[in-house]
C-alpha cells in the first residue's frame, strides 16, 4: 500500500487471557505487522519522524520513560479508579509522541484502559514495581543501542517510549516511529525473566533489533514458520550481541537436551504458512514460542560459520530469502553451538 509503513506488534499472550488472538495477527510481517489503517502514517509525520531518527543518531535514541510517571500520578490521585476521561484527558493528551503514535495504532484511549482497569486491576497495580527500574533500564539500554550502532553501522535509532497501555500488545514499533512499550504488559509477564529490570532491557533490545530489519518482509503476505523463526531468531540473537542475553531465555532450560528432537520436528513444517504451532502461541501465564528458540539457533550458526561478523551482522539484518539464509548458515537439527 503506498504510503504505509510497516509496524511490528508483540503479543506475549493471547486472548484465552485479555481477548484478541495473535492468530489475528498476519498479514504482513515483522513480527506481527498490522496492515491497512493500523500502519498508516502521513508523509509529513514519516519525514519529521525521519529528521528525529536522524538526530538522535550520534547518541542513540530518545528513550521515552516520563508518559509512566505522568499515568501513576493521575492513578494515585485517584486512588487507583481513574476514570476514563481523567486518563483521556490528563495522561493520553498531554503525552509524548510515542504514547500519540501508540494510542491510534492499538486503539488505547482512557475508554480502553479504564476497561482494563476495571478487569485487570492488579496490571496496574503490580505494574508500579517496574516503574522503579525504568531510569536503569533507560541507561542500559541505551547502552546497548550504542553499542548495536557500533557493530551495524547502518542501524536506524527512531525513539523507544515505555507507557501504560490497555493491557495489550506488549509493544509495536517501526523504522519510523520507533518502538512502543506497554509498562503493565510487560510487567505481568513474569515468565519471561524473573529479573524486571532485565526483562525490559532484553525484550527492548529485541524490538530494536526488528526496527533494523529488511522492508521487503513486508511484503509476504504469507509468511512461512522458517521465515517468522528466522525473523524472532535475528531479533533474539541481536539482542544477545549487544546486552549479553536473548528476550526469551526461558526457552534455553525448555529445550536442554532437547534440540535434536525439537529441531528434528521443526524441519518438516519450515515451508508451512500455519506459524501456529511454532509462534506466537504464548500466553500471560504459560511460554509458548519455540519457533523464537529455532531461529536464534539458525541465526546464530550463520553468525558463528561467518568469518566477518560484522558483515554477517548485516546479512542477519538484511535477510530477505530465508531459504537461502538457511542454506548458507550450517545449521542442522541439534547442531552443537558455543
């Protein structure tokens, strides 16, 4: 569609718990890219987002914390019941331009998160003991993105804001508008790291690597699990590069001993466009995702057999043919990597 941008959602769970399946999700990709009047964006907004990017090059990205402390203040002056035109008009409007950006392509609005509220009251609640770590998360993922540009030169720095959502999706981004995180999603999240404030820097730095990642997977309107694996694997495996760990560690004791087998059943259903039973099946309470672990692996052989990393780097974050990209990496049901 001309005049669109791609935009990668993250759903952590399904809607067994908070009501929209991720099986919705696809049409196009980048990890659960949303199309039509989701993606849109104006020109004039694409070139002042541009002029940004551009600017927070040099020193990293703009990352975006103060939309938190300003929803906790309106929530505590209202002893935990906000209404919905209290959150409109004192926490949405007055936010940042990613919070802006976040609310018209997921629909949150002080409607939508007062309904939460209402459902969920305890997303909000235990929300506020990750709000204590975001200025450390702020400095170490800076950190990390710094060092991203270092080792990809070419890499995009569009701004991070971390915000209160409707209690979904964990986060979106693009090459434009950068990435956008849901503090109260997140939050519930306990699987994924025990250790909050490293969980946000992993799954951050894991949604800035899809914010790199080549346009033309855009345009695959039926993605294959080989293709979405390698997608979550390249994300996973970037993140590991520049903050030591992956987003999904959790599936490291899930596979133990395991990654033959696994492996072996992954390869049969590599061309299927049915991603069901590899991706996005996780929910608030159970991990799901091994299709994210399989494709760190394959990425992380072709980063291993590659003898200039930092070009290979670029090919991870560049790959358009996953056939090929598999091909090339050496990888193997249950191959041994350091």
């Amino acid at each position: 569609m001309a005049g669109t941008l791609p935009q990668v959602e993250t759903y952590l769970f399904n809607e067994a718990t908070l009501a929209e399946p991720p099986g919705v999700m696809m049409n196009r990709i980048c990890t659960r890219v949303l199309v039509g009047a989701m993606v849109c964006a104006a020109l004039s907004a694409g070139q002042t987002s541009s002029a940004q990017t551009a600017a927070a090059t040099s020193s990293g990205p703009v990352i975006q914390i103060d939309d938190v402390t300003r929803f906790y203040k309106v929530y505590d002056a209202a002893n935990g019941h906000p209404t919905a035109d209290q959150l409109q008009h004192d926490y949405i409007d007055p936010g940042s331009d990613g919070l802006h950006h976040f609310a018209e392509a997921r629909r949150v609005s002080g409607t939508a998160i007062a309904k939460n509220l209402t459902e969920h009251p305890e997303m909000y609640s235990d929300a506020k003991r990750c709000m204590a770590v975001l200025p450390r998360v702020r400095e170490r993922l800076q950190a990390a993105l710094l060092k991203l540009g270092e080792l990809y030169p070419d890499a995009k720095f569009p701004p991070v804001t971390i915000a209160v959502g409707r209690g979904k999706p964990v986060a979106i981004g693009s090459p434009i508008f950068g990435v956008q995180l849901g503090l109260e999603s997140l939050c519930a999240t306990t699987w994924l790291n025990p250790n909050v404030e490293d969980r946000f820097v992993f799954v951050l730095s894991h949604e800035y690597a899809h914010v790199q990642q080549a346009r033309a997977l855009v345009d695959d309107e039926h993605p294959t699990v080989l293709e979405m694996s390698i997608i979550e694997g390249a994300a996973e495996f970037t993140a590991e590069l520049i903050t030591g760990e992956v987003a999904y560690a959790q599936l490291r004791e899930a596979t133990k001993g395991r990654e033959k087998e696994i492996e072996t059943e992954f390869v049969p259903d590599e061309d299927k466009t049915d991603i069901s039973k590899w991706l996005y099946n996780s929910t608030l309470q159970k991990p799901g995702d091994l299709g994210y672990w399989v494709g760190y692996r394959i990425v992380k052989s072709y980063y291993q057999h590659a003898s200039n990393k930092q070009l290979a780097l670029r090919e991870i974050l560049q790959m358009t043919d996953p056939k090929a990209f598999l091909a090339k990496s050496g990888w193997y049901p249950g191959i041994s990597l350091q």
